[in-house]
C-alpha cells in the first residue's frame, strides 16, 4: 500500500515543494548556496586512534593506533573474530565511544575539536535489534521521523514515511507489528529507522548475523545500495566473510589493531591464502603486533589502489541545482530531492516532546498485561483497605463524644476511651495502609519506565531526541496515573472508610507520596542496568517504608531520626494524621510514639522527595547507557 497523495496538489506541485525544501535545508546547512555549486564529499578519516580503558590498574588498549581513511559513496566492511573491536571501533566512529588518544576527521574538520556531526547527519544501528515490539513497522518508522526530522506538513511527512519504506523493502509489510517479523525484516526496520533523516554516516553493527544466507545477502545488497544513492559511506560490521565482494573496501581487525585495509578482491593475495574464510585461521597464526607493522609497511599501496578505484566509479552528482541571476534555483525536472536529500533537520522541543508522549499511550494501551495490571491494582488497592477495615468502618464516625476530662469521669468513661483509643488507632493503621499502598503503585509506576526501554532510548538520544524532553514525556505521561491512583484511593476510601479528615487533605498527601514514589522509582529506573534490576530495587524501596516510618511499631530514636527523612510514607502518613480533626488526633497522638510534624512541613519534605527523584532522573537519563 503506497499512502501517495494524501490531499490535493499533482505530482508536479509536490515535487516543487519538495525541491525547494530540499534547497533551503541544504542552504542551511551551507552545502548549498544560490551562486555556487558544489560536490557533497564526505571523507572519513582516523589518524592514529586509540580507545583504551584500565583494567587492573593497567592501559588496555581496545582499538590500538586506528589509522584509515574512508572515500564518499563508499561501502566498506570491518570484519574480524569475534571480541577483536568492531563494535568498539565503531562506536569510536559514531562517537558513543570517546577516543583516548588520536584524532577522527570529517571533511577535514576534527570531531573532538570542532565538534561531533550533527545527530541527523549519522545514522547507526547497533548489533541488537531494537524498536518498539507493540508498534507496527509504520508506526515505528513514523516515531523515527516524528523524533528526528523537522517536515513541513503532513504531505512530507508522509512521502518521507513512504520513501523510507519503500527503499528498505519494508511497505509490503508496513501494517505488521514488529513482534511478527522475522530476524531480517527486523534489521531492515533498524535500518529504515536510521534512514529517516539520510544520514551522511551510516553505520551497521552486525545487521547481518544470524540470518540465512539469502537475507543476509539481500541486507548486504541494500546497504550497498544505500551507499550509492547517496553521497553516503556505509560501514558494516560483520564477522562473516561472505558477500565480500560487494564491498568498495574491507577492513580486517585484529586484537584493536587494523591488520588490513583495501579491496575485497586484494584480501586472498594479501594474508597468502586461498579464500576469504581461510583469513581468520591465519591471523591466529602471528602476533598481532606484527600483524600490524607488517600492514603499516604496506598500506599506501594497497590504499593507492582503493583510492583510485573509488575516484574511477562516477563522480557523484553535484547537489545543487543549476540558479537564476537572482540565486533562486531553477527546476530541474530531473533532479529527485530524494537522490540528493542532506541530513535532516532535528524537530523542535515540542515536536519531539508530544511525539514521545502519545507514542508512550500508544504502547500503553497496546500492552495487554500492563492495562489489565494497572485497572486490577487501581480497583484493588482500595477494596483491599477496605477488607481490612470491614469492622470498624461504621464506627469510625461514632467516636464517643463524652471526652473525660477528670480522673473520676475518666473512671466513668473507661469504655468509651478504650473505644475511642482502639478507633483512633484504626484510622491510623487505615491511613499508614493507604499510604503504602500508594508507594506501590508509585514504584509499579516508575521502576520499568526507563530502563525497559533503555536501549531504544541511547539510541533515539543518538539521533538528537533530548534527554530533558524524554523527561518530560515520561512526567506527563506517569502524572495522569499518579493523578488517577490519588484520587480514586483517596475519594473511595474517604467516602466509604468516613476517615475523620478533609478529602483535599487526604487527596494531597496520597497524591504528594505516590508522586514521591513515582519520581524517586523513575530515578532508580534511570540509573539501573536493567529492567529487572530497578524492579527489584524499586520492591525494597517499599519494603523498607512500612518498618522504618515507625508508624506501626517505634523505632529506636536515633534510627528513627536518622531513616525517617528519607521515608516518603512516614511524610504522608504524617501530613495526613496532623489534618485529622482535633479529637481523633489526640486518641492518635495518645496511641503512637511515632513523633507528629505539622501537615505543611510534611507536604515540603515530600516535595523534595518528588524533585529529588527527577533530579536522579535527569542526571540518569543524560548519562550515556548503551551496555547496562
Ligand atoms: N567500554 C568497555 N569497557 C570495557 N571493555 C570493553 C568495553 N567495550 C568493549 N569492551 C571489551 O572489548 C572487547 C571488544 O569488544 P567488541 O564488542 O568491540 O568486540 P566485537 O569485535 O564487536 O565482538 P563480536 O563480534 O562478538 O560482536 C571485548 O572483550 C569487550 O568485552
Ligand atoms: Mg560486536
């Protein structure tokens, strides 16, 4: 199904508007202009590269003096046995890894002095598959532009859907959830992700493995087209030795060292051996530190020959259009926007933030289990408080209004005191239950949030999604269930509990320390290497808030002091017991040695519990995290 035209123009019209706004994006980006017309060349270059790391307290050196140089319009392949530093090298490339020693060069400009491409400029996918499972092959592609390019109404945006589609194979298969595909449809999506904003730098870790041989001959083949339909350099990383040929170059890494560097067909001659699969047993044959001077002796002549054969294939066609006097284009009509596209550019704050936010409903509401576990824990929480409170609920609006107050009434009233003492104490055992409750589902909220979806998110980070906006998203979108939770708890037990305290009081303190939970969770999920992990520590995290508020049973004064800070549940448990109305907060009072604080101060601590929890957040979220 090709979507096409969606509303009114021809053909022609559109493809005016195209080329205009192809013009001005690539007068932006001063690769074209009105009086002059150019080659867009894009040159990779390494000048002695190392990325090095310290293990026992000694240099280790990853990627070890890389030196190379990569034409424009080129596709080449870095392949070695596995654990030898091609994902490594080319994470160095895409600047996820920082080089520890040399330079990186594009066009002549050095990355770490003048600066890193821009996000839309490289596209990488990394070894393993990630998009979203719930969302279809369209849906995710469409996230992908909506994140990453800046298109001028709906038209656009659908052609660039389209396009994309199209040219990774994917449109037959545009409307299957991604859970469905196979391994290889699933590695054309990650391509197709990549290539919504026609990176210049495209690189591929692994696209390739695990798949038969007739797809990965069919990936192999679309990456080299990718490389020809563009100025764009493709690099794939790959440990097999199949499809050689189709590569302008191939590099051979060796323990971090560069042990070749040239044509596929000069592979066989250079390591002496019949076929390519003969290379791996050979490099194990020579140190590798000998496998690399003997390349550095011979490397300008088998670059000599790269080099020239890649000036041999047809020079790239120029990207600016022919102009008028006035430095207006003039049409070409065979000129295709989509041949000569330059990078996009990334979408605003806003664009990207509202992107993030619907999509995260979208996948909410398409996740089954999540639905059913949210709906079951907000109708069941507060059923469960009042389970547990099935005997006392009539009584609580009864408390005995004869309040003694001389030793010989106080003998009279003996009944009613205890009476009053043993309602007074299950308003505050109802409340503490609510309370944690609440700190439950603030934990169910935040614990999985991110680092569910972590490596989708580095990836998207990558591309120019900002982690203040991926922030944010994820506070609008988890503040209508803390929202939900807080109002439902509080109204339903407050109507039917008749808890001797204003609805507005409870409603705060339950909404204030499920927020707490939320935000503080979210941080964890932030931090965390995995899902599972920040579950778990989210879990304790509630564990832990029942004992230490010591509102069930007094804690030793001085743990008291020292934990009770840190204990969201005790600072609502507290705002919530101080709004109580005066009588029951002095049979309260009278029942626990749990200290009382007036309710403002407890809404502030709990304040700075929610603020301290997206500060985690914030930091967790802008650190890098590609491996846990
Ligand atoms: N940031 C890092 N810190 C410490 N060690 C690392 C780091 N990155 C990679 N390594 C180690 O460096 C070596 C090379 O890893 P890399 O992932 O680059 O190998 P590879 O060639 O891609 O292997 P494979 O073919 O199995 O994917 C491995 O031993 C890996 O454990
Ligand atoms: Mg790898």
């Amino acid at each position: 199904m090709f979507r096409g035209l969606s509303t009114g123009g021809t053909p022609g019209t559109r493809r005016r508007l195209e080329f205009r706004h192809w013009f001005d994006r690539a007068k932006n980006r001063g690769i074209a202009s009105g009086d002059e017309t150019g080659y867009f060349r894009a040159v990779l270059e390494l000048k002695e590269t190392f990325f090095t790391i310290q293990k026992d307290d000694e240099d280790v050196h990853l990627i070890d003096s890389a030196t190379l140089t990569v034409p424009s319009r080129h596709f080449m392949a870095i392949v070695g046995p596995s654990g030898c530093g091609k994902s490594t090298l080319l994470k160095l490339i895409a600047g996820i890894n920082v080089e520890s020693e040399g330079h990186i060069f594009w066009e002549g400009r050095d990355l770490s002095e003048e600066g890193d491409l821009e996000p839309s400029e490289i596209g990488y996918v990394p070894q393993f598959s990630i998009a979203y499972e719930n969302l279809t092959v369209e849906e995710n592609v469409e996230s992908s532009v909506r994140l990453r390019c800046k298109t001028h109404g709906r038209d656009e945006f659908y052609d660039l859907v389209d396009r994309v589609l199209e040219s990774t194979g994917l449109d037959p298969i545009r409307s299957r959830p991604v859970r469905v595909l196979s391994g290889g449809q699933k590695r054309r999506l990650s391509l197709a992700l990549e290539l919504v904003t026609d990176p210049v730098l495209l690189l591929c870790d692994e696209v390739t493995s695990g798949l038969d041989p007739k797809s990965e001959q069919e990936i192999v083949k679309l990456m080299y087209e990718l490389s020809r339909k563009q100025n764009r350099i493709v690099i794939n990383v790959t440990h097999s030795l199949a499809n050689l040929e189709l590569y302008d170059s191939v590099l051979v890494l060796h323990e971090g060292k560069i042990v070749y560097h040239g044509q596929p067909r000069a592979l066989d001659h250079y390591f002496g051996v019949d076929e390519a699969e003969d290379v791996y047993p050979r490099l194990a044959k020579r140190k590798s530190d000998d496998w690399q001077k003997s390349w550095n002796k011979h490397r300008s002549n088998y670059y000599d020959a790269m080099l020239s054969a890649a000036k041999a294939t047809p020079e790239p066609k120029p990207i600016a259009p022919a102009t008028d006097d006035d430095g207006n284009p003039i049409e070409d009509p065979d000129f295709d926007p989509a041949e000569f596209s330059t990078s996009a550019e990334t979408p605003g704050m806003f664009s990207q933030f509202f992107a993030l936010f619907f999509r995260r409903w979208k996948i909410f509401i398409r996740d089954g289990g999540q639905l059913i576990l949210q709906m079951a824990i907000l109708i069941g929480f507060p059923i469960l408080v009042i389970l547990f409170d099935l005997d006392g609920v009539d009584a609580l609006d009864r408390l005995s209004e004869t309040i003694p107050t001389t030793v010989e009434q106080y003998e009279n009233e003996k009944d009613a005191v205890t009476n009053n003492v043993k309602l007074a104490g299950l308003v505050s055992g109802l409340i503490m239950f609510q309370v944690i409750l609440l700190t439950l589902m603030g934990s169910n909220n935040g614990a999985r949030e991110i680092a569910g979806e972590r490596p989708i998110f580095e990836k998207e980070k990558l591309g120019g999604v900002r982690p203040l906006v991926y922030l944010a998203s994820k506070v609008a979108f988890l503040a209508v269930f803390v929202l939900v939770q807080s109002v439902w708890m509080a109204g339903f037990v407050w109507v039917i509990c008749k808890i001797p305290v204003s609805f507005v009081a409870m409603f705060t303190f339950l909404f204030l320390v499920n927020a707490a939970m939320t935000s503080i969770c979210l941080g964890i999920s932030s931090q965390a290497r995995t899902a599972d992990q920040a579950s778990l520590l989210s879990i304790y995290l509630v564990g832990f808030q029942l004992p230490l508020s010591g509102a069930v049973l007094a804690l030793p004064t001085l743990i008291g002091w020292l934990t009770r800070p840190f204990i969201s549940a005790y600072w609502s448990w507290a705002g919530v017991v101080d709004s109580l109305n005066s009588d029951y907060l002095r049979y309260v009072k009278d029942g626990t040695e749990t200290p009382f604080v007036a309710s403002w101060i407890c809404a502030a601590v709990l304040v700075a519990h929610i603020l301290f929890g997206l500060f985690i957040a914030y930091v967790g979220v802008k650190k890098p995290r590609w491996h846990g």
